[in-house]
C-alpha cells in the first residue's frame, strides 16, 4: 500500500525538493507550510511519516513535533526532522520533543529514503 | 523542463522573498522595532537561503550565507546586542548576500573584496562573543574516543560474590587484549547488545525496523531476551521489556557504520558494542549467556529512576524500585499548558490566506472578462436598436447585468493588482549605494507602499523610476557642505510617493535638493538646436524641455547616470504604459516630478472619432484639446503641408484619412475637428477627423497576436455595435518630428507614408 508521507517546512524550495525525492520513491505527499498548517492538516494526511523542518513561523519544529505527539493518532507516527550537519542541540530538542530522527540538510534522495526506511516498514 | 531545474527556478524565487523580508526586517530594526519575531524572521530569511543553496551545491553562497546565518543566530539568542553600528553591517551583509544570490542565479561574479571584508567583519562580530558560531555544544563528550571492551564475565557464575571493582579490575586487563585486536582483517564481527527503554518506542522508532537496518551491512544471528517480560497482569503494553543480542559479521564492517544504525535511538537504550575475532568469538558466546543471567532489565529501570543520562552504560550495584516515574508527570503537563498558549497566541497572528496562481491563468481570465464586456456592451446596444422601451424587463436586466459586468472586471483587475511595494523594496539599496558613490548624504522616504498596481504596469515602471532616483541624488541633491552653506540639513531628503488620484496611479518623486537650473537648462535646449534663442517660455516649460529628445545635463557620461539616458527615455516609457510625467521646480528647493499611469494596461480610455467613414479610438491621454478649425487659422506651407493656429504657436495639421490611406483627398479643415495631440518629447500635432463620436473605455485587443503589426495602429478593440475600431498609435501618425514654434525644423508633409497593405476593416478575429 502507498505511503503517505506528511512534508511541513516554509521553504517552497524545500518542499519542492522533497516532494519530487518522495514521489519518485512512489510515496505519496501531502505538504504544510509551517507547524500550525502541519497540525491542522495532520488529520486528513493520514500520514505514515512525517518530515519536519525547525526554523518555521508561526509555530516551528518543536512545538508541531510536541503537538503531534499530542494526538492520539499519531503518537507513533514517526517524525523526522530536517537538520543541518553540526546542530547537536537542535537534534537532542528535537528528540525531547518527541522525534524519532533526524534527516541532515542538504539531503540527497538516497538518504532520505533511508531514513524513512529506517523507521517505516 | 526537468523537475529539478524548476525547482532552481523556485528557489532563486524564494531567495528574491527571503531577500525583500531580510531588508524589511532589518530596516524595522533599524527603525527601532524589537519585536523579536522581526529577528526570528531575519534569521529564517538566511537560514531558508542557506538550506536550499546547500542542496544545489552553491557553494560561494553557501559560504557567504553560513557566516550571515552564525551572525544572526547570535543577535536572536541575545548574544549580541542588535544596535546601530551592528545593523547597519547586517545591512550591508544584506546587500552582499543579494549579491551572490544574482550571481549565482545568473552567473555572474561578486565584488570579492567586498564579500571578503564583510564575511570577516561578519565572524569578528560573532566571535566577539567568546567561541560564539554554530558550536557543537553538545553533551561535550566528542573528544573523547570510547574504546569497546569485551566484558568477559564468563567467571561471575563461579564467583558469584564477586565485587565490582573486581569485575572492572578483569575489564581493564582486557582492553589491552582487546587494542592488540585492532587493524585485523577481512571478516569483522560485532556483538551488539541492545536494550530499548520506553523512550524510544515513545518517539516511534521500531526495534525491529533498527535490526532490520543492521541486517543491511551484514549476516545476523539475532537472540532476544525476554528475561524482562513480566506476567500479562503487570504488563503495560507500552512500556519496554524486551532485549536483543545480535552477532553481526561482515567484511570490513566498521564500528562507525554499526553505532550509525542506532544513532537516532542513543540515550534511549542500552547499547553495547563490542567487537571480536574469531578465536574469543567463543568465549564471548559464552559470556554472552552468562550475563544473560544478570537482571539487565533491574539495571536499567534503575538506571531510569536515577535520571542519568547514560547511566545505563555503567552497572549500578543493585537494581531499585523506578521511584522517578511519578516525577515525570509533572514537567509534561507543564509543557502541555505551554504548548497550548503558544499554538493559540501563533493562530491569533495568523496572516491572511493566500494562494498562488499561474500566471497564464489570470491572463486568461482578464481576457475572457474583456470579452465579457464587450459582448455585454454589444448586447446592450442591440437591444437598444430593437426600440425596446427603456423600462421593459429586458432593458433593465441588461442594466444589471452592464453592472455586475463592472464588477466583475473590476474584481479581475484587482487579482492582478499588485502593490507597489515590489518595485519600491528595490530602492533602498539603490540609495544607499548611489548615495555613496557620490559621497551624498541621503534620506529615502517611501510612502504608500501598499498602492496597487496592474501587474503589466508595475514590472515597466521599475526602469524609469531608477532613472529618476538616480537623477535626483545626482543632480537634485547638493553635497553636504554645499547644503550646509545653503542653510539646510547635510542630509538630502528624496520621497517617492505612490497614490490613487481620480482612477489613476499617481507617483511622486521629490527631492529637496537645487531644483532645476533654469537658465543652463535653455541655454543648452538652444545650444542644442533644440529651441530658437528668441522663443518665450514659461518657468514651466523650461522646465519640461529637459524631457526633448537629446537633452542631456551631463556634460560627461555620469557613471550613475549612464551613458545618454535621458529624460527623453523616462517620458517615452512612460507614455508607452499610457501615462503622462510632469515636473515642477523651485530653485534652491528641490524638484517633483509627477507620474500619472492607468490603473491598468488592458483597458484605455479613448475618444471615438470617425474619418473616411472609419470608426477610429485616440488615446485620451494624447489629447490635449478638440478644436473646430477657422479658416483663417489654417495656413498651407507647401502643396501636401499644412499648419494650424494655436494661440501663439503653429502646429502640423495631419489628415490621418490621409496618412492611414482611406482617402487621397483632404477635405477642407473648416467641415472636421482637430484633436490637438501631444507626443513623445511633448512635439505637438493636430489630428484632422471627421466627427467625434464621444469619449469611452474600451477593452485593448492586441493588433499583432491575431493579425499583425500595422504603421500608424497599436492596437484594436471591438465597440459596442460589434464593429471592430483600430486605435491609433498617435507617435506614428504625427509622422517626423515637427518642433515646438517655428524654429530651424522642417515642415511636416502631413501625410505620408504608403499604407497600402493596411487592411481599411477587420473582421473580428481570435
């Protein structure tokens, strides 16, 4: 059955990118455009993974993750969050706040499949 | 076009937002703003440049926008105070970062000096804050080299009372056995132990799915331990009771690649990696059991209780009822109320709802709303000649219907509106740089930002616009020791004003600077041939002679200025969006000049005339005055040339039946009127016709897209009564250019070119 992967990030660019990696891979996209648009939408994507960025207006990575995790649906969703390389304390809030992982900016298309391999069957 | 050059095409997109919010941003903090969601929106505006530069390998950019981004993290943390001196780098990072945006979107280059000194002044300002920058500043532990340890407790089931310093005594001996092991080659093999505590399942990592992935880099021989599983009575289903012992072996497998597979679920298990060769393979098989025998899962539970993070690496001595799990409550429900208020203040600032649209789309739409209407007014006026009374049904649905056609273009125009602001954001750099160059101090005051303007409108305005800016600060604006001897401020002031004016876009730019001199200003008009020494002119008209073609001040090609680019230029591009430009001057004051535009391109405002029986549209902005010409006024000055009378001056009577080709005979002037017109470099003509058949607004339709170009035509439209009008190009029919008064400037022959092919109907097409 397809996946449905649940893409939130501010950055058109971003998205785009993402979006072309995961179709490609024969996942299915849904997309938001920052942590409050990725909550309100978290119910409809009926999503299997979820790809957040940190650096988001209106509500960023953290809260959406800790909001995720809020939702009975999805308290075993597994989220990934958009990183740059060095950031330790970035990847350790995000793990507190409830993320199963992390994908290192600038991803190629291989990697980020393996990320989502490794926490989706 | 390939997926991923579209998205390139997105992103240098995005980079232009991102730039115009960085600007914004920063210049709000200039003004005094400290609402530190200004500061956050600065620093995501170069962190969003960052990630996607990274991910099409821009490198300089990449460079240029880290050491931006590491500055600006500083400055949102507090780290460093956001003031003036600092600010004002940060705006000139700006300008340097727009800069390698451009040049990687084009292929340029960057001023390296320039992007040099600014990166350095960058990393002084954030090292000046003791190590500052993006610091690993993690748990601290990275310098230190764990080496693994086979723990051989093959003796703990004899022994049982063995203490642990005894234990830890054994392992120490071991890591010398252990190191020799090292640099061996060929097959590796690594004995994993990995024990998941809730932690890890709360976050959604999977056991299985991490067994899977140490699968992917060789053989496994996986052993799970369920020594910890409780009875089904006194299990929670979610907590984590279950362990796993897996031998990996593989070729050159390196104990980076293994700690790789678990590095999301580190701190949240028990993790033991040890590597082994084939001879104590064996021993450690049998280690292996032994420890199973430990109650790892009473090792663990303490070492959660205790909260250490890491704990769970070293052996507690006894295991001790999880007295932490109550504890935690709290702290989460704390979150919880945090959250909450947070998600609510952030949805109360929510910003209007938008979407984008295509382009094409709401081109297509404008059209079809053009069409709407011409085929309404067509409607309309066949009804009218069917003699239907004015209050029957039909007529007054037609009236509702003429009206919410209004309304409907009105409501399409708008979509296409934008506000002018996106040409405007481009102009605070453009002063602060021409400022500099020629060692002015100046001051841009911008107002009505949020103006909105036809889409077709705006993107031609920016050119000449700059122009103007240019001008003002170059030749407006006096030095500041100049301005100080005259009495005012070092610092020139130049606004740029944009405004709805009774349906039109009015835009003002004015400086306080020396006005225009209007004697030089003749001198060369006359110097020129432009002008005759004896001719009379207002102040006014001084003034607008510097818009004549081939007036230029610049006795050498300013830098700033660029080559001949003269006003003559701003007038004609602004005449070509529909618009008239105007200046006014006070000497020692400053100048304004006065931009008025149509709302929008596709629709004019004209004035009906006939000529040969040919129903023609004159663009209203081009007509000065309507006359009915006197005999006495008309004056022929050779066979096919005739002028007219104007109060004081004489201006070219054109017979446009004539110049189109719909008639080889001008009727006498005295039986038609004449549209006195004004064109580029304000030369002035009138236009003979036969009848003015009243003023309209009239939907343009493009001559070239659905025929082609025609001499003396720009464009078409379809009039209510279904005939199709051509609108006249007034430049072209006022044919060589005649000069204001009767100077050095040959007549005009006032008729002129061959129009044979010119179609004298058009059927309507497309």
């Amino acid at each position: 059955m397809t996946k449905t992967i649940l893409t939130v990030d501010d950055s058109r660019t971003m998205r785009d990118m993402l979006h072309l990696a995961l179709t490609e891979a024969g996942f299915r996209v849904v997309q938001a455009v920052d942590g409050l648009d990725g909550l309100e939408a978290l119910d409809a994507a009926q999503a299997d993974v979820i790809i957040t960025d940190i650096n988001m207006p209106r509500l960023d990575g953290f809260g959406f993750i800790e909001g995720v995790r809020k939702n009975d649906r999805h308290r075993a969703t597994p989220i990934l969050v958009l990183t740059t390389e060095s950031d330790t304390t970035k990847k350790q809030r995000a793990r507190d706040a409830g993320a199963t992982g992390w994908i290192v900016k600038p991803f190629n298309p291989e990697k980020l499949i393996d990320a989502i391999r490794r926490v989706a069957a | 076009m390939d997926p991923l050059a579209a998205i390139k095409v997105t992103f240098f997109q995005e980079c232009e937002e991102q730039l115009a919010e960085l600007e914004g941003g920063l210049l709000a903090m200039e003004g005094g703003d400290h609402d530190p969601e200004i500061v956050n929106a600065v620093f995501r505006a170069v962190h969003s440049i960052k990630g996607g530069a990274g991910a099409f390998s821009l490198e300089e950019l990449v460079r240029f926008s880290h050491v931006f981004e590491t500055a600006l993290d500083l400055i949102r943390s507090g780290d460093i105070p956001a003031d003036q001196e600092t600010l004002k780098l940060l705006l000139r990072s700006a300008d340097v970062l727009a800069d390698h945006v451009r040049a990687a979107r084009d292929g340029g280059s960057v001023d390296e000096g320039r992007s040099s000194a600014m990166a350095e002044a960058l990393e002084a300002l954030a090292s000046g804050m003791g190590g500052g920058g993006e610091a690993d500043t993690g748990d601290g532990f990275s310098d230190f080299v764990f080496n693994p340890v086979a723990i051989d407790l093959s003796d703990t089931a004899a022994a049982p009372d063995a203490s642990i310093e005894d234990l830890l005594a054994r392992v120490t001996g071991e890591v010398a056995a252990a190191d020799a092991d090292e640099g061996a080659e060929g097959d590796v093999t690594w004995h994993i132990r990995f024990y998941p505590q809730v932690g890890l399942y709360q976050k959604a990592n999977e056991s299985g799915l991490l067994l899977r992935e140490l699968a992917r880099l060789g053989r496994i021989d996986v052993r799970l331990d369920v020594s910890g599983l409780p009875n089904l009575q006194n299990m929670n289903p979610e907590d984590a009771y279950l362990g796993w012992s897996v031998e990996l072996t593989g070729p050159a497998i390196e104990e980076a690649a293994v700690r790789d597979v678990f590095e999301w679920v580190d701190g949240d298990c028990y993790l033991d990696i040890v590597r082994a060769d084939a001879a104590s393979a064996q021993t450690l098989a049998t280690s292996i059991d032994a420890v199973g025998e430990v109650d790892v899962m009473a090792l663990i539970r303490a070492a959660q209780a205790a909260e250490v993070p890491g704990a769970a690496m070293v052996p507690p001595s006894s295991g001790s009822a999880p007295a932490g799990a109550p504890a935690r409550a709290e702290p989460a429900k704390a979150k919880e109320a945090a959250l909450d208020a947070k998600a609510q203040a952030a949805a109360r600032e929510a910003s209007p709802q938008t979407i984008r649209v295509d382009l094409e789309r709401v081109d297509r739409l404008i059209d079809l709303v053009g069409e709407l209407v011409i085929n309404q007014a067509m409607l309309t006026q066949r009804v009218a000649e069917c003699g239907l009374q004015r209050a029957s049904s039909v007529a007054m649905g037609l009236d509702d219907l003429e009206q919410l056609t209004r309304e409907i273009q009105d409501s399409v125009m708008a979509i296409r509106a934008q506000p002018v602001k996106s040409v405007f954001q481009r102009f605070p750099r453009l002063v602060r740089e021409i400022a500099a160059m020629t060692g002015k101090e100046v001051r841009l005051i911008m107002e009505g930002e949020g103006t909105e303007v036809d889409k077709t409108v705006i993107e031609r305005l920016s050119d000449p616009l700059t122009h103007m800016i240019r001008n003002a600060i170059d030749h407006g604006l006096e030095t500041p020791e100049e301005r100080e001897a005259a009495g005012k401020p070092r610092e020139g002031v130049v606004k740029l004003a944009a405004l709805h004016r009774s349906g039109r876009i009015v835009i003002e730019i004015s400086d306080d600077g020396r006005g225009i001199n209007r004697p030089r200003v003749k001198q060369i008009a006359v110097d020129k041939g432009l002008i005759s020494p004896e001719t009379n002119l207002s102040d006014d008209e001084i003034d607008n002679l510097i818009f004549m073609a081939g007036f230029s001040t610049a006795a050498t090609v300013s830098d700033i200025s660029g080559r001949g680019v003269g006003m003559d230029v701003v007038r004609r591009s602004i005449q070509s969006l529909g618009g008239r430009i105007n200046i006014s001057s006070r000497p020692g004051q400053g100048s304004t000049f006065t931009l008025s535009l149509p709302l929008t391109l596709a629709v004019l405002d004209g004035m009906v005339v006939t000529v040969a029986g040919q129903t023609l549209v004159a663009p209203l902005t081009a007509i000065i005055e309507s006359l009915q010409p006197k005999a006495a006024d008309v004056r022929n000055l050779g066979p096919n040339a005739q002028v007219i009378a104007i109060r004081d001056t004489h201006v070219p009577l054109i017979d446009i039946g004539r110049s189109l080709g719909y008639r080889t005979v001008t009727p006498p002037p005295t039986e038609g009127v004449a549209l006195l017109v004004e064109g580029e470099g304000g030369s002035r003509a009138a236009l003979m016709v036969d009848a003015i058949q009243g003023q309209r607004q009239v939907v343009i339709k493009s001559l070239e897209a659905n025929y082609r170009p025609v001499p003396g035509i720009a464009a078409a439209t379809i009039l209510g009564d279904g005939r199709v009008a051509l609108i006249l190009d007034i430049d072209a029919v006022m044919v060589p250019k005649p000069h204001e008064g009767l100077g050095a400037a040959p007549a005009s022959t006032g008729g002129g070119y061959d129009l044979s092919a010119a179609p004298t109907s058009l059927a309507k097409v497309g």
